[in-house]
C-alpha cells in the first residue's frame, strides 16, 4: 500500500532528469539529499569487496614505483561504481564537471539552448542509434539550436568532425556547449537523412514562464519552458495577469519542456486540482528503505481549478512536464493536444560527493490513473500530426542554411519587419532552393526572433502552428 502526502507537507527537492544541455548541454538532475549518503556498509554484500579493495590499495601502495594520486582513485572508482548501475541515467559527475553541471540547474549558461540526452557508454548497442549518439530532447524556444532548425528526436554523431560514440553524456554535452561566438558543426541524422548543421553557442538565458492573451478571445496562452525554482512563482504572476485580462480558458504550452525539478511540477499541479485529487504516485523497489507513496493536492492549492485547460504536447514533452501532463489529464481537468511525450517515466537522485555530484535512478513514478508512462510516453487526446518530409527535402532544407546566414542577415535588412508579407517573400525569392515553402518561412521567422530581444518576441504564431489553432479552435467550439 503506498503512503499519502499532501503538497502541504511535501516538497520532494528532487530534480528529474535528464541530459540537459548545461544547464542544458547537459544532464538536469535529482537532488534529494545535499549531503551523501551515510550508509554503512558493515553488513551489506560488498563489504568483503571493499575490504578486497583496500588490502590491494595497501599492497600497491607499498610497492607502486610511482606516487599515487588519491583523488583520482576516488573519482575512478566511484565512477566505476556508477557505471556498473548500467543504467544510462546514474552517473558521476567529477570535480572538473561540477560547474558546468550545477549551472544546468541555475539556468544561465553559454551553448545552443537545447536539452539533451545520451545513454552510458556501457550501454550502447550499435545496431541502436539512440544509444551511442547524443539525442535532441528539445530545443530551448529562440534559442540557436531552434534558429537552426534543430529539432527533438534529432540524433548527434559527430561534433566538429569527432563522434559522439566514445563521449559520455558529461563530455558531448561539453563539446556542443562550445565557446561563445565560435561556431560547433553537429552531424545530424534525422530518420535516414544525413546532414551537417553549424550553430554559434551564445549566452542563454530563458524565462522558464512566458504568457499572453489570444488576441479577440477569452483564451489565455501559458508557456512553461522548463520547472526550476523559480517557475512556481512565474506561474501566478502571469496566471493573475491573465485573469485580470479577462481569461476564461487556459492553452498550457508544454511542448519541448524537458523537465526540471519536481517539486515545481507538483506545486504548478496543485494550482489547479481540487483537494484529494492524486497527482502522482512514486514508486520505490520492493526492497527499498524508502516506501512507495501518492501525492495529493492539498487544502492550500486550487486557486485556479476552475478554469478550463487545453495541454500542448510533443516528444520534446517530458519527465517533470509529463508528471503534470499526467496530473491534469487524468484527473478530467485538462485536454491534452498535439503529439505523444518523450516518455521518461523514472526519477534520480543527485547529491554532493566530495567535490563532484552522485546520481542514480531511484524510482518511476506512475499518473494518477497509475500508468507507468517510460519509454512509452503519454498520448494526447487529441492528436496533430507533425508535418513530415522527404528525405530530400531535409537533404536541400540544411543544404540551404549551411549558407543562409549571409542571406537572412541581408533579407532582413532590406525588410526589417516580421511579417507574414515578408515571409512570403522570402520564400518566394528561394523557390529554386527546392526547400518546401513552409520551412523557408519559419527559417526567415526564426532569424528575425534571433534578432529581437526576448520581450519583443510574438508569443505565438497563429499563422503555422496547427496545434496552437487546434487548441483554440477546442474551446471556441465549447
């Protein structure tokens, strides 16, 4: 039987994760203990090992020619551990990678804006792409990976010429991250295209939490890019000034949301279901010290249970985005339109050891309706179907942007605003590129937002976004 928690008595300090790129190229992380362990190894299976170990350390201690670095034991053989696990998710995270891995927590960092994911090197398959080459989860919105055409499920073999297939998470994830200014070249496979794609890093700094109003509508528009500390706050504030504008109805964004801390994810849950209603159960092995157990909205929450809410989804939709996908959903509060989620369904746990980080898979959790959603993801109710193309449209797309900067930077200059006219005309001046239509469209889209600052960006784009007009289009229906 598993436990009940209340919101009001829980805040789980987790961060699910995933290979973030830093605080994106890089893996987002579980955090539930800021202090290791303390577990004594007195009466558990590996203490004959342990004892093993250290009578061979004193052995080579003693006749080792050499001087012995200490540390480098220590973080050799606490990787070795993690390793072992064999599971892509648990790893560790030396001192030299600390910084770099604790700033994908904070937010503010150098790179292509993207989160990012790649599976232990013990576990790779070759006969498998997915696990010895780095996959895209999701593009940050804006950000220079999106700009590029970048897009979730894009698989990364090589960076500037070197394969991904011997670089762990920590080091491909450092690669792309790059040097500000200084473009990295990332070989892409997406289905069996094959394509090099040239992104400058830049600093990257995204609100985790955008709004506006459907213009003429009682709609509201919510994007939450991804859960950190901070987005339960953003949440109210942009929720309350939507109210104030006359919001009846909510378009959740969740779409290439890669997750983040769950404590966020739950509270944002809390918001809008009534007390008793389940949020997520989180589930321990049988074996486990720690017990399974259920998570409720509380008493305190429910400010706006209320109003009616539509959840856009994709692949690039997961882990902390897909407990409150789940939460809405299977409770009958919200719908849920566009593209199946990414499907990660398991919990780690991150803290400090000695001067890197610990983490490993602790548990999975399950929706209210107690589906286990990993490596299956979550179906929306209302499906939109991605626009697909060839294989020699993709060829000639990133054919064409290999050498579209010069061309976007002069189209832009000679038509300095965006607008639907002048993305019409873009496409028409590249017609011979034989890229379609609406790629060479969002293209010259994507490169007038590089080029605003991140307020002046149009929040939405009712012109090509099928799932947005879907959305609307649901509760104009209503």
């Amino acid at each position: 039987m598993c436990r009940r928690k209340f919101l009001s008595a829980l805040l789980l300090t987790v961060l699910i994760t995933f290979s973030i790129e830093a605080s994106p190229e890089r893996e987002l992380v579980a955090t539930t203990a800021a202090k290791g362990p303390g577990i004594s190894v007195q009466n558990s299976g590996i203490s004959s090992t342990l004892l093993g170990l250290n009578t061979l350390y004193q052995y080579i201690n003693a006749n080792f020619l050499y001087d012995i670095d200490l540390n480098k034991v220590d973080e050799s053989l606490t990787a070795g551990l993690l390793s072992a696990l064999d599971d892509p998710y648990s790893e560790y995270i030396a001192k030299d990678e600390a910084e770099s891995f604790e700033e994908g927590i904070d937010g503010t960092y150098v790179g292509i804006g993207t989160y990012l994911t790649k599976y232990k090197l013990d576990a790779r398959d070759f006969n498998d792409p997915t696990t010895y080459m780095v996959q895209i989860m999701a593009p940050f919105p804006g950000g220079p990976a999106e700009r590029a055409g970048i897009k979730s499920r894009d698989l990364i073999s090589h960076i500037n010429g070197e394969s991904t297939s011997d670089l762990t998470a920590t080091e491909a994830s450092k690669k792309i991250r790059g040097t500000e200014g200084v473009p990295v070249v990332l070989t892409i496979h997406r289905g069996s295209a094959v394509f090099d794609v040239s992104v400058t890093p830049e600093k990257v700094t995204r609100p985790s939490v955008d709004s506006t109003m459907v213009e003429g509508t009682d709609i509201g528009y919510l994007s939450i890019s991804d859960f950190n500390q901070s987005t339960y706050t953003l949440v109210t504030t942009e929720m309350d000034k939507l109210i104030s504008k006359g919001m009846k109805h909510l378009i959740l964004d969740l779409r290439n949301n890669g997750g983040g801390t769950v404590d966020t994810a739950l509270l944002v849950a809390d918001l809008f279901l009534g007390r008793d209603q389940k949020i997520v159960t989180v589930k321990y092995k049988d074996n486990s010290p720690r017990r399974t157990y259920s998570t409720y909205a509380s008493e305190g929450g429910t400010k706006y249970r209320n109003i009616d809410i539509a959840i856009l989804t994709n692949g690039g939709t997961a882990s902390a985005s897909e407990i409150l996908t789940g939460a809405l959903k299977d409770n009958g509060k919200a719908v849920s339109i566009g593209s199946k989620t990414f499907g990660k369904g398991v919990m780690q746990d991150v803290f400090k050891w000695n001067e890197g980080f610990v983490k490993f898979t602790t548990a999975s959790y399950l929706t209210p309706n107690g589906s286990d959603i990993n490596k299956i993801g979550i179906a929306p109710d209302i499906e939109i179907e991605e626009v697909k193309y060839s294989d020699e449209e993709t060829m000639a797309y990133y054919e064409f942007i290999k050498d579209s900067q010069i061309i976007e930077d002069e189209f832009i200059r000679k038509h300095p605003e965006l607008t639907e006219e002048n993305l019409e005309l873009f496409a028409d001046e590249n017609r011979g590129s034989k890229v379609p239509r609406l790629l060479l469209k969002l293209l010259i889209r994507n490169g007038y937002l590089g080029k605003m600052d991140y307020t002046e960006r149009p929040k939405i784009d009712r012109t090509h976004d099928d799932v947005l007009n879907r959305a609307i289009k649901y509760f104009e229906e209503r």
